[in-house]
C-alpha cells in the first residue's frame, strides 16, 4: 500500500480546516471554541481563548475592528455572528485575577523596540516573556500611541493606563521622549542584537519580507502601522507578534520562514454548505454591553463551522467518532506497526464499504476506496483477522461448490419435445419460449447467492418468465459473484472466481448475463467489465411484468436503494417505474439514489462488527414512517430483522398467499445454505427434468432447537451441520462430557478451523440443544 | 487464560466415567503457544471448556493474537 498517497489523500480532507471567521482573525482567535463556551455560559473559559491568543486582550477585546465578522458564514443566513460584542461582554462576565507568572532570567540578547504604540508594546511584551533584554524608545511622554485616540463607550482612560502600569511593572528600560531618526538608528542597530521599529511614519521608504517583517538581511524588523497601512488595531497588534517571532527565531538562528504560511490573515479551504440552514437574524443588545442570557443566544447562532458532509450520513464514521483525516492517519499507523497490537483492525472491519462518503465529499475522497486498499493490504500482509470474514467466505465457498453451483443451458426443444402440444404452447410463453430455442445461448441468468437463499421459491418462476419473454435461448448459472472476496480483501480469491466465472461464459459463447443481485451487479462492472450484463429489474420494465393482478393494499412506499447500485441511476429508474406500475405511491428518502446508505451488510460489516451493523440498520428504518422497499435479498432480511415492515421488489412482483412479506423473517444461517441447494435441486428436477445428482443433506439427528438456542446459533455463526457432526462424533465414539445431575450432555468437534461445542439432553429420539458456542484457539489434548 | 467457576465439577468424561481434574494443556492461536490450567480427564486426555471461558477469556486471547 502506498502510504505517502494516503497521507496525501488524509491532507486533502478539510475537516480541520479552520473557518472562515478565524483564518480572518489576524491573532486566530479560536473562534468556535470561544463560542461554543459562551453558548454553555462559561464565560471564564471563553475569557482565557481571549487571554490566550490576544494581545492586551483586554484593550482589543473592546476596540477591535473585527475583520473577522464580515466574511463569517453566518452572514449568508441572518446576519454575521456579533464576535465583537461578545469579546465585550466576555470581558465583562469573564475575567478573574490571573496568576502571577514568574519573568524568565533575561539572558537571550538585546532588543530595542521603537515606538511604544499597540504594535511596538505588542513586540516588547512578548520578547520580554521570552527572555529578551527590552528597552523602549518612545517620542512622547506616555506608553500607548494612538491607543489614547480609542477611548470611548467601551475602552476607558482607567483601563488603559491599568494596562499600561501592567507594562510598567515588567521593568523595561523606557526612553521617553526620545525621537529616533535615521542617524540615531543606525546608532541602535550596533549596540542591540535586534531593533523593532514600530512607529508609524519613517523618514525614508523601507523594504521589508512580508512574511518575516525583516528589513533586507539586516538586524531590523517592522510593523505596526508603518507595514499594514491601515488603522486596524488588531492589525498593528498581529504584526507586532510575528515581528517578535521572527526576531525570536532569528536570534536563535532557526529559519525564519519555515511553516508560517497560516500567519495573519489567510484564506482557508474549507467549503462550508450553508445551502440547508434556516436564516435567523442576530440577536440585538438592550443595553450597551450583551447580557450573559444574550450573550449566549447569540452564541448559539454560529454554524461551528466544519466539514462533516460525509460524517453526516455516515453511521461508521460516527460509531468510531472520527473524521477521514484522522482516519487516514490511523491507518498509516496501523499499517507502519510491526511489533505491536493493530487497533484500527476493527475500525477498518467496520466500514461498510458503500461509497457514499465520496459521493458527499466535494473533493471526492473515498473513503470506501481507501479502507479497501487497506482490506487487501492486510490479508496480503497476513494481518487480517481470521475471524473477521471467515464465515462469509466459508459462505461463498459452499455457494461455489456442488451444493449449488449450477450451469446449465435452455432446455433444448428436443429434450422439451413432450411440452409442445395445443393447449399449453398457447398458454404458456414459457413452452412458447422453448419452442423458439435455438441452442446459443444469448443470455445467462445468473440470480448470486443470496437472492436464492432468501427467495428459493421465486428462482424458476423468474427463468420461466425469462424463456419466455427475452429474445434467444436463456441459460442458468448459480453460484457466487465473488462479493465477499472482494470485501474481505481476498485479491486471490476474488481473481480465482472472476476467472471462473469468465471460463463459463467463454464456454457459453459469451451470452449476456441477466443479473438480480445489486452486489453481483456492482462486481461485474468493477472486474467483469467485458461481459455485458443487464438486470432483471431492466428486463421486467422492457418486456413487462409477469403477472397481472399483484396489488393488495395500495399504499406509499419509500425506496431504500442497495448501495452497490449507486451509480446506476437507470437501475434506480427502472426500479421506481415497475413499483409505480404494480400501483404503489413513492416517498422518496432524503438519502436515496445516489446518496443511498448502506443497509448494514456491506463491507462484510455484518459478520466483523455485529453492533456496527445493527447502528446502520437501526439509522435506517428509522428514516421513513412507510413501508421500505428494497431490491437486494440482505437489504430485506436486515431491515426485517431490525423491526421494519420491508417488501423487497420480488414480493410484489410474485406476491404470496400465505405469509405477510413485509415480515416475513430472515431464513437463518442454516436455512440459507438449505434453500441454495433447494434452488438446485427444484431447478434440476422441475425444469432440466433431471434426477438430483446428489443426494439432498443427510437428513441427520432429530432436533429441538428452543428460540434462545436459535439465537446463539445465528450470533455466533454456527450452522446446523456442524452440531450434526458434533453429535455424530458424541453419539458414535462417547467422546462427550455428562452431567448425571442435569442429565446433560456437552460435546466438542473441532472443524477446519473452529472448535463447535454442543450441549444437549436426550428427549426419546430427539436432540434437545441447550447451549451452542465455538472457539478458534486449538486444543492439544 | 484459566478456567474458573464451580460449574465444571459437576461434570464427567462420558467416555471414561471419570471425574474432571486440573492440569496443564497446551493451547495454540497463530503464532501463539500457551500452557494453561484446564480441566480435563485424566484417562483419555478430553479437555472440558465451558461457555463462559470460550466466550470470554478464550475469544479476548484469540482476538489480542488476531490483531498483533
Ligand atoms: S458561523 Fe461561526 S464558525 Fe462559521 S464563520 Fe461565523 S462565527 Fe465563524
Ligand atoms: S464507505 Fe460508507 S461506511 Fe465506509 S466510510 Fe464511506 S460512507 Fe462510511
Ligand atoms: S466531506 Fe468528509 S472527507 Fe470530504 S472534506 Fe469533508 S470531512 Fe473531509
Ligand atoms: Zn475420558
């Protein structure tokens, strides 16, 4: 994995990118921070950001002529946030007697400071802080310059000269009354290692570093007036400090420009939407200064602006309370480690790879691309966690096998021969279909794994239909797209199966698949981009959909796109046109389309991290009052499972008598492996009128399974087949524990990787389970 | 990692009808080789985990291995 790319991609992300209102603060104010105290009434904490970034905090907090409001974001939507007036009164309900700070021992050299204005008082006060041997030259006989031109409604004659008295106290040499010009200058940079100058006229044009404020190569720095060419207080003030600083670092012989591109005034990148928030004017003072109850609602108006689109709708990223920058950095960490615990494994584990991170992200950054490379970095470096993904691709293995996998062509019109009389060849356009067959295989119906788990039922009715409505003969293939190679990260794996799957369609003569699936749709276009794929949702709109006489209830549903299908809006249109055809109303949600989320199965999130699944699922069904409608067999039975009346777009197409489908639970782990190889056989037998190959599952032990056993088994991924096996290895060769007080018995088998435990007691002939659990670590009895 | 609780006394080796003692059994995850306090029987060598072990202790070593 290229880290260095990465960390680029974690730069680009703007989450941390300051707002407009501070980067226009020439001292960066922090401002949401300052808000967000008053907001809580904490107008002491906000004092202390004022204390902390503001020179003479308390002179400027009362005459600042506030750059910062006018391009605040606010302003678009109601009236810039007053972070003026609010200084004030943070000045006014916040200050308390700070701690005396003990001076540093005044050993770093020698500076005069010209000038004892704001900009020059600035300059002195830090460089004393830091060490420096300070002496004022002033051409009057007060410390302040302009300062004293302020005085009014909110600065006094009181607090200034209480802030200078403040100045006085620190001992610097002051000469007042001491004009310097160009001669006397020249005479003060010998004798100081440094001279400030701070005035605001010169006799003679200077050139100075814009960045640095240093005049040439020479010993002189500028500012204040003098430099800005304004009468903006906070200004002269920033000014003066990044004079200081660069006097600092060049006394210290450090660089004197290295990272100081975010000095003063800058233009930050971040891109705030306001396109959504409602307008709400300014609350206005009843008196001259906002009272605390003022204050604060005022406070609250501020947007705290900050990029979080793809936080907003994403329930990962909130679960583990990050940002893609953040993230990204602990990615790079988790991927550099090499002796040492990996935390971010399960971070990384639980993203649900659905793309819409991107989607919302005004610079496209995936995240969803991102976490995937990582996926395949770590199962190349051997780091992924085995139990993260095993049982899936143990999923995807049995699809792939004889208990599935199926390939076969249209029944040929010899083979369908008996078929082909009167009554039934007018009737039926699926004997109408076979009639037509040629032998080549124009398309392939290829329904994925979870489609016939779910709806075993629906499979032959839906090639029925096929045969019978698209032009040119229609084959099957089962089996297994591949979807959880490619989200566990399994590179190999997943280029095994695509070769597989294109061995088929090689041999078939290169037919067009006809695709059910949302994620079988997404893998195709991302590995198999040579074959041409349609989906079934398609089909039914160009040639009509089967059965006439569907609806029940009318009612209005809101459509929960699969995330695989983001990009396919002719998907989504189809979609929408055969659920309004079968005469249901749509509401669409506000993330649907495009935009849709994830369901919570995504990214394999279902198997690695159960509670993030459930946190995707729950956000979800809570969008819409309705009934959802989904069109991917996983979205259905989470939904379903998570409590929501869900119909997927098979229930209205092929509706049931006998059972309410917009309830209808989830098939357990077990049924799903049950119902792929019902899928088969059904197949096999009603259609290619051959006799099932192999056996069905051995039909094993009679079982009891009570609801809470039922639980266990599905939460911690143990099949039925297992317990058989268990019990089998129990019953024939004793190796079991009893309890003779219970009347128990307790059994272990250890399968490929996993040890399965079974408890269990003897009812007649039946197996009553009472406990199921596994284990990975291996005993060596 | 040990085993704990009163629970396991009560059971036996079904095989060999013998109580369950303590002993040292080896263990492996990955990498990771451990000798631990477990109860087992004495004749024919099966180890007894409960739920509670397999659950808990056992999941959070597997899980630690898993993520070195
Ligand atoms: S809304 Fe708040 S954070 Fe945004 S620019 Fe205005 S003051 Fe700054
Ligand atoms: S891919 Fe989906 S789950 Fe993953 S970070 Fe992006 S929005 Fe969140
Ligand atoms: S949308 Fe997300 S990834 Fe994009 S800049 Fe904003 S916070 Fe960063
Ligand atoms: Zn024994």
């Amino acid at each position: 994995m290229n880290l260095d790319k990465l960390l680029e991609t974690g730069d680009r992300c703007i989450h941390k990118e300051p707002p407009t209102c501070v980067a226009n603060c020439p001292v960066h104010l922090e401002i949401i921070d300052f808000l967000s105290e008053i907001e809580k009434g904490n107008f002491q904490n906000a004092y202390k950001l004022m204390e902390k970034k503001m020179p003479f905090h308390k002179i400027i907090g009362r005459i600042c002529d506030h750059p910062c409001e006018a391009p605040c974001e606010r302003s678009k939507a109601g009236g810039s946030i007053r972070i003026s007036d609010l200084e004030k009164a943070v000045l006014e309900y916040g200050g308390y007697k700070p701690k005396k700070v003990w001076p540093l021992p005044k050993n770093k050299g020698k500076v005069a400071i010209i000038g004892a204005g704001l900009s020059g008082l600035t300059a002195a006060v830090d460089l004393d802080k830091k060490g420096y041997v300070v002496t004022i030259y002033e051409k009057t006989n007060q410390l302040g310059g302009r300062l004293w031109d302020c005085i009014g409604d909110s600065l006094t004659e009181a607090m200034l000269l209480e802030e200078f008295k403040a100045v006085a106290d620190k001992k610097m040499t002051t000469h007042f009354e001491t004009n310097v010009d160009k001669n006397s200058l020249t005479q003060l940079l010998t004798e100081y290692d440094a001279v400030y100058l701070g005035t605001s006229d010169w006799e003679e044009p200077i050139e100075w570093d814009p960045i640095t404020f240093q005049v040439g190569n020479s010993t002189l720095f500028v500012g204040g007036r003098l430099v800005n060419k304004t009468d903006s207080v906070i200004l002269s003030a920033s000014s003066g400090r990044r004079a200081a600083i660069s006097i600092e670092r060049y006394l210290s012989k450090v660089s004197l420009t290295d990272s100081r591109d975010r000095e003063g005034v800058f233009e930050t990148p971040l891109h705030f939407d306001i396109s959504k928030k409602e307008p709400l004017p300014p609350i206005e003072k009843t008196v001259t200064i906002y009272s605390q109850e003022e204050a604060t609602e005022e406070a609250k108006r501020c947007f705290k602006c900050q990029c979080r689109k793809c936080i907003e709708g994403c329930v990962h990223l909130r679960k583990f309370e990050t940002s893609p920058d953040a993230y990204i950095r602990q990615i790079n960490h988790n991927e550099r480690i090499i002796l040492g615990t990996h935390y971010a494994n399960k971070m990384i584990n639980s993203c649900a790879e659905c793309g819409l991170c991107k989607e919302e992200c005004f610079l496209d950054i995936s995240m969803n691309d991102v976490i995937h490379e990582t996926r395949e970095s770590m199962v190349e470096r051997g780091k992924m966690p085995v139990s993260a993904h095993d049982f899936a691709l143990k999923d995807m293995a049995f699809s792939n096998s004889s208990r599935f996998s199926l390939v076969r062509k249209q029944p040929s019109k010899e083979e369908s021969k008996d078929l082909f009389y009167y009554p039934l060849i007018s009737f039926s356009d699926y004997v109408k279909g076979l009639y037509k067959g040629t032998g080549k295989t124009e398309y392939l119906f290829y329904p994925g794994c979870q489609l016939p788990a779910s709806y075993p039922d629906d499979i032959k009715s839906i090639y029925e239909y096929l045969v019978g409505h698209v032009k040119g003969d229609v084959g099957i293939y089962l089996g297994c797209c591949g979807a959880p190679a490619d989200w566990a990260g399994q590179t190999s794996l997943m280029n095994e199966n695509i070769e597989a799957i294109k061995k088929v369609w090689t041999e078939m003569e290169q037919p067009t698949f006809i695709l059910a699936c949302s994620s079988c749709i997404r893998i195709f276009e991302k590995y198999l981009p040579e074959i041409k794929i349609e989906s079934l949702w398609d089909v039914y709109v160009r040639e009509g959909l089967p059965n006439k006489d569907h609806i029940k209830i009318p009612q209005t549903l809101s459509i929960h796109d699969a995330c695989g299908t983001r990009e396919n809006s002719d998907l989504h249109e189809s979609v929408r046109k055969i659920v309004l055809k079968l005469g249901y109303g749509i509401e669409e949600l506000e993330y649907s389309k495009e935009k849709t989320k994830c369901c919570g199965y995504g990214g394999l999130v279902y198997y690695a991290n159960r509670e993030q699944s459930d946190a995707f699922i729950s956000e979800r069904v809570g969008e819409s009052e309705n009934d959802l409608l989904v069109y991917c067999a996983m979205c259905k039975d989470l939904f379903v499972a998570g409590g929501k009346r869900t119909y997927h777009l098979l229930d209205l197409i092929y509706p049931k008598d006998d059972v309410e489908s917009a309830t209808r639970r989830m098939p357990t782990l077990s049924e799903r492996h049950q119902n792929r190889s019902r899928v088969k056989q059904i197949l096999l037998k009603e259609i290619w009128r051959e006799e099932p190959m192999e056996a069905e599952m051995e039909a094993g032990y009679s079982l009891i399974i009570p609801e809470d056993v039922q639980k266990k088994l599905e939460d911690r991924y143990i099949l039925l087949e297992d317990i058989q096996a268990v019990l089998k290895n129990a019953e024939e060769q004793n190796e079991r524990f009893c309890n003779p007080e219970t009347g128990e018995y307790l059994a272990r088998l250890r399968r490929e990787n996993v040890t399965y435990w079974v408890k269990y007691r003897k009812e007649g002939e039946a197996f009553l389970l009472t406990s199921v659990y596994s284990h990975r670590m291996e005993i060596l009895e | 990692m040990k085993q704990e609780g009163v629970d396991q006394v009560k059971w036996l080796c079904d095989k060999c009808q013998r109580e369950l003692e303590l002993a040292k059994v080896k263990v492996r995850y990955m990498e990771g080789n451990f000798e631990v306090d477990l109860m087992k029987c004495p004749t024919c060598n099966q180890v007894y985990i409960d739920e509670t072990l397999a659950l808990g202790k056992m999941k959070e070593v597997e899980e630690g291995l898993e993520d070195k």
